[in-house]
C-alpha cells in the first residue's frame, strides 16, 4: 500500500474487482478510488498522489518528469540500525526514493548540502530542501547530546558531534536545518501524502 501511494497509481477497493467481472469490462477506477485510511490525519491521499505525480490522466509520463513527489525536497540519511519490529532500512529507503528524495551516503554530505542551501529555513519553506536524519536509536542520540559523542566520521577522519552538527547548521536559534527523525516520520508523511512537520517526530 505505501509503495503504491508514494508512487501514485491507483488504489481502488476489491469493488472495481467484482464490478469488471460482473459486467465484463474494466470500470472507471476513479469511482472505486480508496479516498481514506484510518490511520491518516487527512483523507483523499491516494488521489493527491496520482494527481501530484501524474495529472489528472494516468499516463506513462509523470507530471513535469522529475519534478514531481512527495520527498523530492529532502535530502536523507539514514543512520544506525533499524531494528524490528519496525521496517528495515531497506523499506525505508525503498519508499524514500519512489517519492523522489536524495538519500546521502554520509553526514557530512547532508551537512554540506544543508549549510549550501540558504533557502532551507524552514520545512514550512516550500521551495527549500529540508535535510533530515533518519535514525532509530532514541539512546544513541540522546548519548550523543549529553555526552557529545561522535555521530560520524568525516572525509578527514575526524568526527562530528552531535553538538557541532546542530551548531554549525542552525540558521537560528532551536531551529536547526538538519533534523534527527524517527522512521515513524517517513511513513505518516506517506500515508498523508503531505509532509508533515517535524516537530513532532524529532528525537532531540
């Protein structure tokens, strides 16, 4: 389901199933269109999907190819191990990358990326890139914050701390432009289709 919705194709109900089959012909999808999710803050997600990435027409070319999904705005890194229950890392990257964001292979790219982008505010800044850390270890991060350990190494080999990441990235004060998120972000962004604020999902 997630897949299907990041990448916006048609999410109709087992109906449009039974109705082809019962009048021989495959019906118009759009009347048999899932239009809510229990867990969705939001209904009519699947067609704001189909909408954003195809137009009003499923055809075989997106809107304004490449310049269309949900996370086209996001640079990523997802960091530490993603243990079960919750979705493996590849899962996670899976759907990030069908909604269009640039995963980073190291934090120091993601830092790059931030501290060029002027633009990135704020993720209420809709033409901004918003860089996000993806990360499931709550202890690990909070270590990091009380006892500066090292999130990283760098190109040099040295390392970045969790103190001189947010303080050589925030444009002001306890607004940071790279942002440690659980993985719980990703997927309610998707259910909504919508991003969401991060405010909420923020381990620190």
């Amino acid at each position: 389901y997630m897949q299907s919705l990041v990448s916006g194709v048609w999410i109709v109900s087992s109906n449009w199933v039974v109705e082809s089959l019962r009048l021989g012909v495959l019906q118009n999808e759009e009347l048999f269109e899932v239009n809510h999710n229990a867990k969705a803050r939001v209904d009519f997600a699947p067609k704001r999907a189909r909408l954003d990435i195809w137009g009003p027409h499923l055809t075989k070319q997106r809107v304004g190819k490449g310049s269309s999904g949900l996370f086209l705005q996001v640079r990523v890194v997802l960091y530490g191990q993603f243990p079960t229950p919750g979705p493996p890392r590849s899962d996670i990257a899976d759907l990030l990358r069908r909604g269009g964001a640039t995963i980073v292979d190291s934090m120091q790219n993601l830092i790059d990326v931030a501290m060029n982008s002027s633009s990135a505010l704020s993720d209420n800044n809709s033409r901004g890139l918003i860089s996000v850390v993806v990360c499931t270890d709550v202890k690990f991060c909070l270590d990091c914050k009380q006892e500066a350990l090292p999130l990283c190494p760098t190109k040099d080999d040295s390392t970045i701390t969790y103190s001189q990441l947010f303080d050589t990235c925030s444009t002001q004060p306890n607004d940071p432009i790279i942002r440690i998120v659980s993985p719980l972000w990703v997927l309610d962004c998707i259910t909504n289709y919508e991003l969401q604020p991060t405010n909420s999902y923020l381990w620190l």
